[in-house]
C-alpha cells in the first residue's frame, strides 16, 4: 500500500491504495445523512436498552418494568372472559348434549379442532389418522375401548395406561416370550394361528397347533375369533387394522415381547370445557358410534 496520498487522474479523488485489475478503489466518503441515521440508531439502542427488556434474562430488565409477557395478560383474560359464557354451558353439558345442540356442537368443533392440533395431532395425526407404532386412528370405525361419546371421553380424561390415573384405561399385556410363558415354537405357531384369522396363515399345521395356544392363552382378552374385548382394551385380531404392523414378524415381535402404549390423561392438564369439546370433534371425525 503506498504511503504517500495518491489520486486518481479521472475524477482528481483520493484513492485507498487498493488496486484489482488495473481497477482503483476511490477513497469516498460516507454520505452525511447516512452517517447521522446511523449514530441516532446507536443512540436510540442505548436509550432502548435503559427503558426496556434487552437482555436474555427473567422478568424486566429495563426501568419502565414493561414485559411482553406481562402486557398480553390482560388481553387474555379479556378474551377469556368473553368465552367463559359458552365455556360454562360446556363444562355443564355431556357431550352427547352439547353434540344435540346445534350452537354446542359449532363451538365445539371449532374449538376441539384448534384443542386437538395442539395437544392430539402429533401422535394421532392431523386428521386422525393415527400411525403405525401404537397411535390408533381416531377417523375409522375401529375401537379399542368404544367409540360412543360416554367411552371417547373416558379415554381422553383418564388416558391409557399412564400410570398416574387410577381409572387409566388398558392393561398390561404378558410377554409370553420374554417372560418364558411359552415356548419360541409356540410363538411362531400361535402367530400363524393369529395370520390365520385373516387368511394370511402360510403353514397350515403351525397354525393349527397354534388354535390350541391361543385357546389356552390369548382368548380370555382378545376373544375366541380374535374379535377383541373392549372393556379391557385388547385389539381385535381379526380385521386389518393394525398397530404396530400386520406381517409375521411385528405379531411375533407382540406376542413374544408384548406392546404397551400410553396416553397422557388430559383431564388434569385440560379445562373440562375443552375435554368436553374435543370428545364432540373426535366423535365427529368419521369413526363415532
């Protein structure tokens, strides 16, 4: 870089001494105004971080002890005030009420829309449509434990084997081979007997051996046709609905190991309001009875 000032023979301006190409950077000044606005934005910061929140940290920080946090409050319970009316008449009615009721049955499904996307959909699905991995559908007809409103409400109040609610639904199921309750080979042959139910058996003799089994073991929960028992939450076996998997190798892997899904129970995180409302919404989402 040179040490002497230089300037450039077309325009008579200082240059900086950089040069790429043959090209030389002219030595212009910053505009006036544009420096100004700049040391009144610093300026304006500074007084900013005085007066209000600026920093990472609990509770207000500046000296007008304005928070965000605590200027939307009265705001919510403005609109909280505003919907306690309908949100009484909720809490008061059944949902089987509050679905006879035209008005209800509005509110309640606009309401158990928005409750069910925040709290429901990322396990069930968006639209109900649960997943594979233990998340049943809720838009089918299709029932662990009843799809009535009296029984969509247990459900969603008490929840599923969370160990927490004493009226929690579901049992345990045994792990008849982890535990040594049965044989590997009784496994595989009550396994058949269950790919049977739907005709998918592919060896007629294992499965015939694994009727007996199943009478002897699986029969007092899931039925003498594999058609479930609802009063103990025990799938049926005999339709294509399933929850970890249809193929051989997920009901060997839930025979022998046993699956336990788990459901919160909303009705101590939830107003009962919104409990009421989102029986309404998942009954109506095509699989209620």
């Amino acid at each position: 870089m040179p040490t002497k000032v230089e300037k450039d023979s077309v325009t008579g301006r200082e240059t900086t001494g950089h040069e790429w190409d043959g090209l030389k950077e002219l030595n212009t000044p910053l505009p006036k105004w544009w420096l100004y606005v700049f040391y009144a934005c610093i300026a304006f910061g500074l007084v900013w971080v005085v007066i209000y929140p600026a920093f990472p940290v609990s509770g207000a920080t500046g000296l007008s002890g304005w928070t965000a946090r605590g200027a939307i409050g009265p705001e919510l319970e403005a609109e909280r005030a505003k919907q306690e009316p309908m949100l009484a008449r909720m809490r008061a009615a059944t949902p089987a009420e509050i679905a006879a009721d035209p008005a209800l049955r509005s509110y309640a499904l606009a309401g158990g829309r928005i409750a069910f996307a925040n709290n429901c959909a990322a396990c069930h699905g968006s639209g109900g449509q649960g997943a594979v991995g233990g998340f049943p559908s809720l838009a089918d007809d299709d029932w662990l434990y009843g799809g009535g409103f009296e029984a969509i409400h247990g459900t969603i109040a008490h929840g599923v084997r969370n160990g927490v609610d004493a009226d929690a639904r579901g049992i345990a199921m045994p792990r008849f081979l982890a535990d040594g309750l049965l044989t590997a080979a009784q496994v595989g042959d009550v396994t058949e007997h269950v790919l049977g139910l739907t005709g998918r058996a592919t060896d007629p003799a294992a499965a015939e051996r694994g009727a007996a089994v199943f009478a002897e073991n699986c029969v007092s929960c899931h039925g003498e046709k594999g058609e479930g028992n609802r009063d103990m939450g025990a799938p049926r076996l005999n339709d294509q609905v399933w929850l970890y998997g249809g193929d051989k190798a997920n009901i060997l892997r839930s025979v022998g190991y046993a699956r336990a899904g788990v459901m919160p129970n909303w009705s101590t995180r939830l107003d009962p309001a919104i409990v009421n409302m989102l029986t309404v919404y998942v009954h109506a989402l095509g699989g209620g009875e």
